[in-house]
C-alpha cells in the first residue's frame, strides 16, 4: 500500500537531515521531489500542487524547534497538511435506527461492489446492527449469486430474486423484508458498467427516488488513480453521493484515488477494503493512513485489531495461569491463532512505525512461519503442549511426522519457546522483586 509514494517521501526527508534551518532553497527542492512523488503516484495534478504549496507555505521561515530536525519538522507539515487533503477526521455513516437504515452502493463494474457489500455488512453487524443485504444487479452473470455466498459466509441473510428484472421492484420488497425481519439495516448492491453512460444513471436515479437512502456510496477501485476521480464527478454530477468506499487498498495502488478523490469532489472516504476477505475492511481515518504513507506507522488501528481479539476475563485467567505454572504450548497456539485472525501479517507490519524502511532492506515478515509453528503444536498431544519438558527424541520424531516438518525445525521451536519461558520467568521476578537485574542497570551503550 503506498509503497513506492512512502519511499519517495523517505528520501526527501533523508535528504532534508542535519540541516540546521529550513532555508527556502532547501524546501523548494524537497518540494519538487514531493510534487513529482504525488504525479508519479497518479495524484490529480492540482490536487498536487495545491498541497505542495500549502506545505510550502507552512514551511519556510519555520524555526526547528528544540529536537526536531529539519526532516521531522517538514515531515510534520507533510504529514499535517495529508491528513488535511484526505479529509481532516473520520467521517462514519449516518443511519437513521427506524424502521430501516438503507446504504445504497453504486459504481463501476469491477469496482467490487459486491464485496464491498458483504464487507460493509459483516462490519455493521459486529457493531451491533443487523443487516440485510439485496441484490439489484441483474445484468452481471452470478452476480446475485456471488452475494448470497458472501452473506452465508458472515452469516447475514440475502434478498435476491433471480426472476424479477425491475429493480426498484427488488429493492422495495427487500425493504419489506428487512421489516418482516426485523432487520434495521438493508445495504443495496447495485449493476455497473464498464463506462459511466446514461442507462446506468437513470436507473440509479430511479432506485434513489424510490428509496431515499440515508448513504448512497461511491465504491472506487483504488489501482485506478486519477481515473477514479472522473468517475466521481461524473457520478456526483446525477447522484447525491454522501461518500466514498476504496476498494482494493492492499493492491498495488499507486494512492492516486485516496489522494485526490476528497480534495476533488469534497467527498469523504469512509471506509477501505484492505483484504479479499469479508473481513478485510477498515474505517479510514486520514490522520492514521497519512501516517502510514509518511512510515509513521497507524499504531492505533493495531491496538483496535488486538483489542477485537482481546477478551478481558480471558486475559485475567491467561495471566493467573502463567504466574502459577509458566508459559505452555497451549497459551502459544492460542495468541498465534489470535494473531492471524487479526489479518495478513505483512499488514499488521505495515501498521508499525518504520515498517517502510523494513521493506525497502527487502525485510518482509514470513507468514508460513506462522503457519509452520501451528502445524507442530497441533501436532503434539495435550500433555505435550502442557509440559514440553516430556518431549524426548521419539517423541520429536512423531511430532515431526506428523506436521510434515523436520526434527530439526522441532527441536528450533522448543529452544526457542524455552527461552521465551526463562525470559518471562525473569520478567515476572523483577516486577514481583522490583529490582532491576544487573544486566539492565546504566541502560544501553
């Protein structure tokens, strides 16, 4: 995500250090870097400069104040003046609670409406609402079945009607059956075309006279740059878009669409798909995305992933257990497990303070390691993951058999887990003693 605008912007900011000053030479050269950063990263060229000049403007004459160097402090001008062009703050979906809320999703075919659908109803259904989602798309082979699928797999009912060809007539009777179901909420999968043309509006229009939805939300594929904003105006000149879904984020996207589609058509972003999953989907935030495309990391969203997987009795429990009898085999399966269900691991990375350093030194997180360690320690029985200590050489052989790893890869992961007990045993003597061990005393040199 980014990937080669964040690196662009890492070398300004590398070339910016040690400099006492921002003298104005110094900040028109690294302004000509960043504006030529944005047009390479498919940015709307007034978009483009119209940031650089504001930076520009907040720039020069800028004392550095006590620590900063003149890097960080352009870097925050940058990072400030992003947050800005990608919307300021976090802008949420305004639904009304009676008798049902409906968010009506229309754009280009191959945008990934229908993804988005299911991904934008799984969300709201974790956040205590109850959806229902319905099929308007009847010119797209296996479109309406591609919906069902998706809602089975986030256990959401579906509304489809494969016989009926009016699709106003489908969207009010999946209103009444979100009312006959007791669903407040009815999220509207809409066709698409391959080019914005006049058959398409017109029935939108229709579908929006007929329903008067509280968001009607332009999904744009984020891998098609400015051409994203052509396709928002022209859909915000026939329709009253309330904002923006990114699709795609996780791709090769150049950025072009998140950069410039706020500062074009005044809309917000709302949310982005960052996965091919249904749960792949976050709220965007432009603070916390403008972070990461500056290497600052979005260490927010990672703690509100952890906190997803985080269960406070259970941490309780967890806890107890480890003062009483140590980490086991069984504790670690358990926070592996909690950890992939957070997302991709190269994505929970990218979420970490100077993770695009890491990539560009070609440092890249290995999930099948994960997925390795998970094999062996299923592999294992009960009372071995309990007391590894049993684990002798035939039983080492056996394990190996049965994940498909060597015994070498056994015996790497039980020095390993050894040493993560003795660390821990260390860590909880020290809290338990409050002295610090003579290793830790004067800090680091």
């Amino acid at each position: 995500m980014f990937q080669n605008l964040s690196e662009r912007l890492e070398s300004v900011f590398t070339r910016l250090r040690g400099k006492g000053s921002l003298r104005e030479g110094d900040v028109d050269e690294a302004l000509r870097e960043i504006r030529r950063a944005l047009l390479e990263a498919d940015v709307h060229f007034s978009v483009a400069r119209d940031f650089v000049a504001r930076v520009k403007e907040a720039a020069v004459g800028e004392e550095v104040l006590g620590r900063l160097s003149a890097a960080e402090q352009v870097a925050g001008i940058v990072h400030r003046e992003m947050a800005a062009l990608l919307g300021g703050g976090h802008e949420d979906l305004q639904l009304r609670t009676v008798p049902v809320a409906t968010v009506m999703l229309v754009g280009l075919q191959g945008s990934g409406k229908t993804s988005f659908a299911a991904k934008l109803a799984g969300h709201l259904r974790r956040r205590g609402r109850r959806p229902l989602l319905v099929g308007a798309d009847i010119y797209r082979p296996a479109a309406m079945e591609q919906l069902a699928v998706l809602a089975r797999q986030i256990d959401v009912p579906a509304h489809v009607d494969r016989e009926e060809r009016d699709v106003v007539r489908i969207a009010q009777a999946g209103r009444a059956a979100a009312r006959e179901q007791l669903r407040d909420l009815m999220i509207l999968d809409t066709a698409g075309r391959l080019h914005v043309d006049e058959e398409l509006m017109a029935e939108l229009e229709r579908l929006n006279d007929a329903l008067r939805p509280d968001e009607i939300l332009l999904v744009v594929d984020a891998m098609t740059g400015q051409e994203a904003v052509r396709v928002a105006e022209a859909f915000q000149a026939r329709l009253p878009l309330t904002g923006v879904l990114l699709s795609k984020l996780d791709s090769d996207a150049r950025g072009g669409a998140a950069l410039s589609v706020r500062s074009v058509t005044g809309l917000p972003v709302k949310y982005a798909g960052v996965g091919e999953t249904v749960g792949d989907i976050e709220p965007f935030h432009p603070a916390r995305m403008a972070g990461r495309i500056l290497g600052l990391g979005d260490v927010l969203t990672l703690v509100e992933k952890v906190q997803q997987e985080h269960d406070e009795a259970e941490a309780e429990a967890l806890q107890k257990r480890l003062r009483k009898q140590g980490l086991t085999m069984e504790d670690l399966l358990a926070q592996l497990e909690k950890l992939q269900r957070m997302g991709p691991l190269n994505k929970i990375v990218e979420m970490l303070p100077g993770a695009g350093k890491l990539a560009a030194a070609g440092v890249q997180p290995d999930e099948r390691e994960l997925v390795r360690v998970r094999a062996i320690i299923q592999s294992m029985t009960r009372e071995e993951r309990r007391r590894p200590e049993i684990i002798d050489g035939s039983r080492r052989r056996r394990i190996a058999r049965g994940s498909g790893r060597s015994v070498q890869e056994i015996n790497r992961l039980l020095k390993q887990f050894e040493e993560m007990r003795k660390m821990m045993k260390t860590v909880a003597r020290v809290r338990k003693s409050g002295r610090v061990p003579e290793l830790f005393r004067g800090g680091f040199h």
